[in-house]
C-alpha cells in the first residue's frame, strides 16, 4: 500500500508488516540502524519493522545475532541487505503518524512510530545491560522510531545536527504529555531502545548548512516531529492529553498505584473490605477536574525539589495548601507533612486520598 510520495519523489510504502522508502535516487543517510548504520551515501532504501509476532508474544530473533535478524527482515520485504538501513519495534505500522511541514523550497517530513509504556524512560536512569555480545531476544517493545525525511542537500555534519534536533524534539513531546519514566521517577526522556533515520537529498539545488533551532530547517523539524510523535503515541497505545488528565497517571512514577492504595487502604480498614467497591470509587475520583489538578501541582512540587529548585520548606508549605484544598472539596480533614523529604510528601497525599476514598464508600 503506498502511503505518500515524499518532496524527493520517493514513495512510502506500508506492506509486510513494514514502512519501506526505497530511494529513486542516492541519499544522504544518518540513522542509528545496526545494519548499514551511521553516514552513509550508498543506501537504496530505509525501512521500519515490526517485530510483533501478535498479542502477549514475545518478540523474538529469527537468527542468533541481531544483525542476522534484520537482513532476514530486509530480504523478506525485497530489499538488498547490502544497501538497505532497517528499523525494528513491536509498534504496529499501522500506527504511523506522518507529518509534512514547508518553507518556500524546503519541506521536512516525519514518518513515527511508537509506545512508551512499557520502556519509557529518563536519560541516566539505572540501567543493567552491559553486553557487548548479541542478545538472544529483542529489546522490550515501545521503541520510538522515527524516519526524517528532508528535502535539501546537507553536509555530513548537519544531517547529524538535524538527528540531534530531531531527538530534542522526541523529547519535548514526552514532556508536553508528562509521560513518566518506567524506571525512576523522572519524566521520559525517550525509551530505551528508539532509533532514528535522518534523509537527505543531494540532488536538491537548497544547500543548508545549519539544522539546529535558530534555522528554518530546526523549526521544521520541530513542526513535524513533535506532533507526529504524539499522534504515534496515541494512536499506539492511548498516550494523549485526555489520557493523561488522570490523578492516578501523574503519580504512577512516584509510586502511587491502584494495587498500593487497595493494599493500604485494606489494611487500615476494620470491618470487611469489598476490593470492587473500591477500586469503583478510586476510578470515579481519579479524573475529577480538581483532583487531578491538585495532582499535577502536587508531583510538580516533589519534582522541583528532585531538581533542587525548591527547598524541602517551601515544598511541604505548598503541598499543605494544595492538601488542604483537596480535603476540603471532598469535605474531609487534611493531614499535614511534618518532614520535608519526598517520601512524607507521598504519604500525606495518599493519606488524604484513601480517606476520600473512605468516605465515599460510606455514602455507597
């Protein structure tokens, strides 16, 4: 099935289970791909796969090393293992987001892929891959990738430069949708295994040396891959802003989760507790507009003092008011945050919430 024909006359394709651009002409190529990856001008196309072998499948290699993988994957799409730069994730194709943005002569086109929910992450979290052998699986799915194609010659340098734009773009749509890392309590920079192929067109007669944010190029950039990373997003697995507006997605990555609170909350509770009965009521609150609004300005806090932007006094001062207004609009009485650390901040807001919870079990 062709998708478009992009400004360098090349035409997208979605079959197999793959995107696949072959080249009319030779292209400028940047990518991160392990086969065929780095600078290259010898490529006759690029590809994004999906590894996905179907629903709660592990995604596993078709030959003992990575590599072998993907020029298996290459050869059965009919392309040149030789010539070709290949993608891999577990993000159906059919979630593509693909964006175009012009400027007079110059036109940037984004074609993403993606989902976070199972990897995302923050850069310089723990990690515990060290292996420089091949792996006998795929990475966890959830890879963001991302093919840029740009309709302009650039020099090797700035089609790096505009890999790097790309990327801080990628990252300034996880922040606009407050996605959380699944590995500490950061918010996710990207996850752990996204990639990136970078398109240049050397037969354009717009030459262009710059691609960072002051250049048109760098905005276009932006234009197109930020939004197409959050429609994959939401197209792949919900991530969007109406996802989001839950009190319970805010503070997942400090800890706060549905089967914690129905512990806590059962553990405190004397006569016989009904787990349906609460979790009903918790789902009923956690999108209230004023909870989840105390909520964002509430983990923003316990961010801010993360950064060391706010010392530990004027975050327990603040997080008490935002207590006391959450208390009282549910008509309950709110604790207050003695210390002035982080984990007496969690606390008190899930203090305050199981006893909301508790009282609207009462009025059921």
């Amino acid at each position: 099935m062709k998708l478009c024909v992009l400004a360098t006359g090349d035409s997208v394709y979605r079959y197999y289970k793959s995107i696949v651009i072959p080249f009319e002409q030779p292209r400028k190529v940047s990518s991160t791909a392990i086969v065929n990856g780095g600078y290259r001008e010898d490529l006759t196309a690029v590809f994004n796969n999906d590894c996905n072998p179907g629903a709660g499948m592990e995604c596993t290699m078709r030959a003992p090393t990575y590599q072998e993988h993907m020029r298996i994957i290459t050869e059965e799409i009919g392309l040149d293992p030789a010539t070709t730069a290949g993608m891999g994730t577990a993000a159906s194709m059919e979630n593509v987001a693909i964006h175009t943005e012009c400027y007079q002569n110059l036109t940037v086109t984004a074609i993403v892929t993606g989902g976070i929910e199972v990897n995302g992450g923050r850069v310089g979290d723990p990690a515990d891959y060290f292996k420089p052998i091949a792996k006998s699986t795929l990475e966890k799915p959830g890879t963001i990738n991302i093919i840029l194609v740009i309709d302009a010659d650039l020099p090797p340098g700035i089609l790096n430069r505009a890999m790097v734009t790309c990327t801080e773009a990628k990252t300034a749509a996880l922040q606009e949708l407050m996605a959380g890392s699944n590995y500490s309590t950061g918010l996710a920079t990207g996850s752990g295994t996204d990639q990136t192929i970078v398109v240049a067109n050397p037969a354009s007669p717009l030459y262009l040396e710059s691609a960072g944010k002051h250049s048109k190029l760098g905005e276009l950039i932006g234009r197109t891959v930020l939004p197409a990373v959050k429609e994959a997003l939401g197209k792949q697995t919900g991530l969007s802003p109406r996802q989001q507006h839950s009190m319970l997605r805010r503070f997942k990555r400090y800890g706060i989760l549905e089967e914690n609170l129905w512990q806590a909350y059962a553990g405190n509770t004397g006569k016989a507790v009904i787990k349906p009965k609460f979790l009903d009521v918790l789902h009923q609150i956690d999108s209230d507009n004023y909870l989840v609004t105390y909520a964002a300005l509430y983990v923003h806090l316990l961010d801010e003092l993360q950064w060391e932007l706010l010392s530990g006094i004027e975050v327990r001062q603040a997080a008490n008011e935002l207590l006391t207004a959450a208390a009282t609009k549910y008509g309950v009485e709110a604790p207050v945050i003695i210390g002035t650390c982080i984990d007496s901040c969690l606390k008190a807001w899930q203090s305050v919430l199981l006893t909301i919870i508790r009282e609207k079990c009462r009025e059921l």
